[in-house]
C-alpha cells in the first residue's frame, strides 16, 4: 500500500454527511485509509520542516503519527487543527503576566494552524478553510459582475435610509443568531429571515441590520457546485406560510416539494465565474426565480448542508464527493 493513501477530513462528531461520505469511501475502493478530525479533537505537532526542495510536517493524533506527505486529498467540512500545548500554564494565579502568555500561546498556535492548513490546499481537495470567511456582501458585488442579478442590499442603523416604496426582508448581519434557553443565551449558526412591512417600519433606533428588498418568488434553488459541476433543485417553498420567506422555516408535517432543476446555460456560466473568483471548489448557492422570470442570487455557503439536493433529486453528491477524495472519478 502507498505511503500516500490516507485521505484527511475536518468535520463536527455528529455530522450525517460527513459520515455518509466515508461510507462511500468505503464503499467505491477498499484499502483507503482516512483521518477524520472533529472540531474540539486536539493533535500533537511533532515538527513543520521547510527547506528550498520540500515542506511538510508531522503530528499525533489519538498517539497515531501522521505525516503531510501520507495524504492524498483533504476534505475541509468544518473545524480547525486544534494544537495541544505541552507547556501547561497554571490557573491558580490568575495575573495579568499570565493572561499576557495565554494570549501569546493562542495567537502563536493560530498561526501555526492557519499555516498547515494552507499548506493542504496543494492536495486535491474539496473546499479549504479560508472558504469560511467569505463575507456575504462582497458575495453580492462578486455575484453581480459576473451577471447575476442580486437583490437591492442595505446596511444601517437608520430608518431613514430605507425605502417607504418596498418592503423587506432583514437578518443578522453574520450568519449566527442568538437564542434564549435555559436561562441563557446561546449563539447558534442558522439566521433566519424575517420580513418587514413599510407600515411597521416606525423604529427610530436600531443596531446596524441588513436589509434587503422583498422579492416575490415562484420558487428557491439551492445549486450545489462541486470541482465546476452543477447540481441545482428546486424548492416550492412559496404556498407554504411557514416556509414562503424562508425554506428552512422547515415544516416537517409537510415537507416543500424539491424536484432536479436544469439551469440555463447563460445562468451555469455566471456561477462559474463567480465560484472561480471567489476562490471556492464547493459550495451551496441559495437562488430566488421571482415572478419577473430572474435568477436572484442571495449568496453561497461552502459548509452547509447539501442533503437537500442530494436525496430528493437523486444526484448522490456523497458519491460525488467521496470519489473526488479517492482520486477516480470515473468510478460508478
């Protein structure tokens, strides 16, 4: 068996699709060997070496030793390499020194993570860390030169800069929101859409929100991208009121219709463009087709969930995936 066999995936302990994925592997070519890290999982670095002929590095994991040079693909879903110090830093005097070289300590090992994880994007790879920092509005202006049309955005703290003539839909301005449990706040990933009637907008005071024009749709595309292939479904998401702003106000009592959707060739071409711009091999594009017969792109997640498209339209993107990361894609 080749040193170079294993196949590196970043994930969260309890993601479906992640598993479904290594099901695959196993499934299309035995002998491929995979590590899988959790968010939270910590590794041991042994060394980084760097020389004008080769670079690599070296680290434990659950007291395994793997090497840069043993992976042949990687498979960044979510996560980071979680560097675990050998020098303990006390808590029993908790001193400003102290607070200082904890500091220290985690700008230190940021550094060091972000480093190996930019040296894996010379392997054949799905996704890439830096994919999830892409920022939501540069998206938009990104989206919109390559031909898309995108809905009229705003960002403000003021009434007065918003349109009496529309109405809106607004959400955080990051994809995070905060929840009320238990006593507690929580901030969970997800944020939702919510509308707001020109009749309501009264508030003279608010903190910093996006804003964008309400757009009467005939129904959602969630567009799958993969290594310049498009997998794009349809969602009738429009006749349900729990679902008409936004499909994943999901109603488990009677599921959106989703349906295989082929796009036209002039629309493919401009997610093309845009996905090599933006730098991403995978992602998952939400699209509104609105009742003018226009593709409005809203904007891309490259770690979200793509099941949606998967199973309801047959296309089997786990497969897909899974023989990216073996190296054959011409396996059935």
């Amino acid at each position: 068996m080749s040193a170079l066999n294993k196949i590196l995936i970043f994930s969260n302990r309890n993601d479906k699709s992640t598993d479904r994925v290594i099901d695959w592997i196993d499934y299309l070519e035995t002998g491929n060997q995979f590590l899988r890290i959790n968010h939270g999982d910590e590794i041991e670095l042994q060394s980084i070496n760097i020389s004008s002929q080769s670079y690599g590095y070296s680290f434990k994991q659950n007291g395994c030793l793997n090497s840069f040079a043993d992976f042949k693909s990687v498979w960044y879903r979510r996560g980071v390499l979680n560097i675990k110090s050998k020098i303990q830093l006390s808590n029993d005097k908790k001193t400003a020194f102290l607070s200082a070289i904890k500091g220290f300590q985690t700008i230190e090992y940021g550094f060091l993570s972000n480093f190996m994880l930019a040296m894996l994007n010379t392997k054949t790879h799905v996704n890439k860390y830096t994919d999830i920092f892409i920022n939501k509005y540069w998206a938009l202006i990104i989206a919109a030169k390559h031909g898309l049309t995108i809905p009229e955005s705003v960002i403000t703290n003021s009434i007065k800069a918003l349109s009496s003539k529309f109405n809106y839909i607004t959400k955080s301005l990051t994809d995070n929101r905060f929840v009320y449990k238990d006593e507690r706040i929580e901030m969970q990933a997800g944020a939702h859409t919510f509308v707001i009637e020109k009749e309501n907008m009264k508030s003279k005071m608010f903190d910093y929100s996006l804003f964008q024009n309400l757009i009467n749709k005939k129904f959602e595309l969630r567009v799958f991208f993969l290594h310049d292939k498009i997998f794009a479904s349809a969602i009738f998401s429009q006749n349900d009121p729990k679902t008409s702003i936004d499909f994943r106000n999901y109603n488990t009592e009677k599921p959106n219709r989703v349906v295989p959707f082929q796009l036209p060739d002039n629309i493919q071409f401009a997610i093309r463009g845009f996905m090599k711009e933006v730098n991403m091999n995978c992602g998952s594009l939400d699209i509104i087709y609105n009742e003018q017969k226009e593709y409005v792109f809203l904007e891309v997640n490259p770690v979200g969930q793509f099941w949606q498209v998967s199973y309801p339209c047959n296309y089997y993107l786990e497969k897909e995936i899974a023989k990216i990361l073996i190296g054959d894609e011409s396996k059935n």
